[in-house]
C-alpha cells in the first residue's frame, strides 16, 4: 500500500503538515477505523473491452490526466523502524501508450523518494472505460534499496498474463454505501488491492489550495487489516493528497499535492526517455512484463512549463 499516490512542490513545513493532519482527522472523525468488506477480496470487475471506445482519454473529472501532466505530492511516512521520514512522489503523465487486454493505455511514469533517495520508478497503465470509470491496467514498480539503485523488487502484474485481471482506480459515479470494488488482481505477485468510497463534500487543505468537495476513497487488501489508505479526490484536479488510518496503520503516511505542472516539449522528451529506458530495462529483468507489446508515442502534447 506504500505507493499509491497510485501511479505523484511547495515546501511542507512540519507546523503546517500537522495542522492539516488534524483538520483532516477531526473531519472524519466519525468515520470508522476499518469497513469489513474484504471478503468479496475474490470478486473482481467485469472487464469488456468492447466498452473502452476512447481509453486513453482520461477525463474523469475526479482524474483528469492528460500527457505533460505532472503532480508533485510532499509529506511523511514512519518506517519499520519507527523513525518519521520525509517523502516525496511525482505522477508523470507520458504520451506512451501500451496496449493491454486489447485496450490502448496511457502511460504514467512515477517516482518515489526517501530521505532524498529514489527508492522506487514505475510505469502503470492506465484507462477509461466508457461509463468513466479509470482503470489500473497493470503496473511495473522497480523498487530500490535506500535509494542507492540496488533493485529489491519489481513485482510486475498485467491484466491477461499470469491470471491478473484489471481493476478500477477511480469509479465514474461514486457514491458512498456502494459496494468495494477491486482495484487490480496480480495473484503472482499477491497484488489484491480494493477500493471504497468513504464519503463525499470533505474539505481538505492542501499546499496546493483548499478544497471544499473532496471525494474519499479507503484502499486497502486482504493482506493490510485495520489498516487503510484514504485518497482525496478534487474535481478538476484529481487525487491531493492521502493519509493513512486504522489502528494496525503503522506506516502513517501523509502525502498532499504541493506543485501540479504541463511540461514543455523538452521535459516531455527527458520523461519519455526515462520512461522507454525504465521499459528496456523491465523487458531484460522481469518475464511478466516482457510478454506486453511494444510502447508507442502519441505525440507530445503542446503545453508549456
């Protein structure tokens, strides 16, 4: 559950990230600490790709994500250890797209920093369908060891290979007492995430502006009990931000969206470069991944810095 500002800077000033994490606790105080839904862990969202007519059209207004996008999110996470770690992620919407299950796919390339060191790169693969709801198509996290580059991990899950099976990230028309919904299967790699939303018109403050009608989604697994991630979702923005919750939470994440950028043409090229080298080296290291067709260009978007 680790990153999922799933798939991304003002200065976040110690004073400043606890006042907002109060805000945002006391707005959901009433909330329960854990929704026991994770027994429909095995039901999983009928998929048909008859119905993904423009997929790599992501307009959402809950997430809105258009190649040269770039979302920059800044905050804190305790390790094993129980020491308090600064954190920062960065969505990077590329103009890449890779098909999967027969379903065109837009390309985010993510980054994770720990204690100033890059501790995990990630190309995910993302659609929407024809009802607007955002599919997670499949994703390759290369993970590293205290951001020296000494790769840990690179736990990779497509829909179609090894039994995994795309899942929603963003439901089209959310409403709170609707069913969980999953957000992604990859049995080899034990991915088995699943979502819920967990109230509508919250105000959260974020470096970035304060917002007034927030949509919440809780995540967690079957493998996370009493813990979850909760995701805020802007219209017209996308995800701000995410906190943990629940007494076996011990990671304690807070991330909130700190610089929201369109790249010009010359950090679009330097995205796409790293994006198609985190590619090549994934095809060599990782024989799920390699089985995906080629990556192919959209053409870079016209947006300026």
């Amino acid at each position: 559950m680790e990153n999922r500002v799933t798939s991304r800077i003002a200065d976040l000033s110690r004073a400043g990230a606890g006042a907002l994490a109060v805000a945002i606790a006391l707005s959901l105080a009433s909330t329960p600490a854990r929704a026991e839904w994770w027994g429909q862990e095995e039901r999983h969202e009928p998929f048909e790709k008859a119905k993904f007519t423009s997929p790599t059209e992501l307009t959402n207004p809950l997430y809105p994500m258009k190649p040269g996008l770039r979302m920059t999110f800044e905050g804190t996470s305790v390790t094993d250890e129980g020491v308090t770690i600064k954190r920062r992620m960065q969505i990077n919407v590329t103009d890449l797209t890779m098909t999967v299950g027969g379903v065109k796919s837009l390309v985010s390339y993510d980054l994770d920093w720990a204690k100033g060191g890059l501790v995990e790169a990630e190309l995910t693969c993302l659609a929407q369908d024809d009802e607007g709801n955002v599919w997670t198509m499949g994703e390759y996290p290369e993970e590293y060891d205290d951001g020296n580059g000494v790769i840990t991990g690179n736990p990779a899950w497509y829909h179609g290979l090894d039994g995994a099976l795309a899942g929603i990230l963003v439901p089209g028309k959310p409403a709170v007492g609707t069913p969980s919904f999953s957000e992604g299967w990859g049995p080899k790699v034990e991915y088995n995430d699943r979502g819920k939303v967990d109230s509508l018109g919250v105000t959260v403050c974020v470096p970035v502006q304060c917002y007034k009608d927030a949509v919440v989604i809780a995540e967690s697994s079957a493998d996370e009990v009493d813990a979850e991630q909760l995701k805020y979702y802007v219209s017209g923005v996308g995800n701000v931000g995410c906190r943990g919750r629940g007494p076996k939470d011990t990671e304690h994440q807070l991330l909130w969206l700190t610089k929201v950028e369109t790249l010009d043409a010359k950090s679009m090229d330097k995205i796409r470069t790293s994006a198609m080298a985190l590619d090549k080296k994934a095809r060599g290291r990782n024989k799920t991944y390699a089985k995906n067709p080629a990556l192919e260009t959209m053409g870079a978007p016209a947006g300026t810095k």
